[in-house]
C-alpha cells in the first residue's frame, strides 16, 4: 500500500497544476492499492478552496465531491490516526525537536501512517525523509 500525499492529490486532481502531467504518469504506472489519511484530506480541501493557492479556487461542495469521486473510482482508502496521536507526536518531538509550525501535519500523516503500517508516501515533501520509517516516493 502507498499513502498519497496531499501534494500528490492537488497534482493529480486538479488539471491546471504544473505537476499535473507528472502526477498522472505516475498514477497510470502505480500497481499499488492506495491510501491517504483525514489530515491529507483537510489539507486538499484547505488548498483547492483558497484564493491564494488558486486564482479561480473551488467552492467546498465540488471540491468535496471531486475527492469523494476520485475514492470512490479508484478504492482509495482513508487512514485513522491513532487515538493517542498526541502522546506519538510528543515521543516523536524528542527524536526530531525541529518540528515546528506546518510540520506538525506532516508529522501527524507520518504517524497515522505508520500506525497502519505505511510505508511508503508519495510525495514531492523532501521534510517527510526525516521519519526513519517511510520511504518517499517521488512522482
């Protein structure tokens, strides 16, 4: 199973992305089943929705249901976190205490993956190579 992260859904999903292309070749050639958690999930909607991420952004609705359409059509699953996510990410701050601001995201996905033993994410965020535990996977 490989985790798809958010950076990956907004390229593959949205056609006007500059990585648009390179995300669908990669998609096209992927024989993996695949995974995202809730975090990546807010974060898609959080991006497709600004107006400083996209000049035209989405409203919530189309934006809820071209996800939901995208799961639904390729058998994506969506990860929990553990309910002691926040315990795991105090243990974690001591092994990697420059988690700080926008990395605190990235640090739950790193957790909720790896208690659903995920190890694989792809992603074009060189900042999840610090996790001993998941191996990138650029698209």
């Amino acid at each position: 199973m490989i985790a798809l992260d958010t950076n990956f859904l907004v390229s593959l999903l949205v056609s006007s992305h500059a990585d648009h292309e390179r995300a669908k070749t990669w998609f096209k050639s992927n024989k993996e089943e695949l995974a995202s958690t809730n975090i990546n999930v807010g974060e898609f909607f959080l991006l497709l929705t600004h107006p400083r991420v996209f000049p035209r952004p989405m409203t919530l609705a189309p934006a809820i249901d071209l996800f939901e359409t995208f799961k639904s059509d390729f058998n994506l699953f969506i990860l929990e976190e553990s309910e002691n996510w926040i315990e795991e990410l105090k243990i974690l701050s001591t092994d990697l205490p420059s988690i700080k601001g926008n990395e605190v995201f990235d640090a739950r996905i790193a957790l909720a993956l790896r208690y659903n033993n995920v190890k694989n994410i792809c992603t074009l965020d060189s900042d999840f190579k610090k996790y001993d535990f998941l191996k990138v996977v650029g698209f």
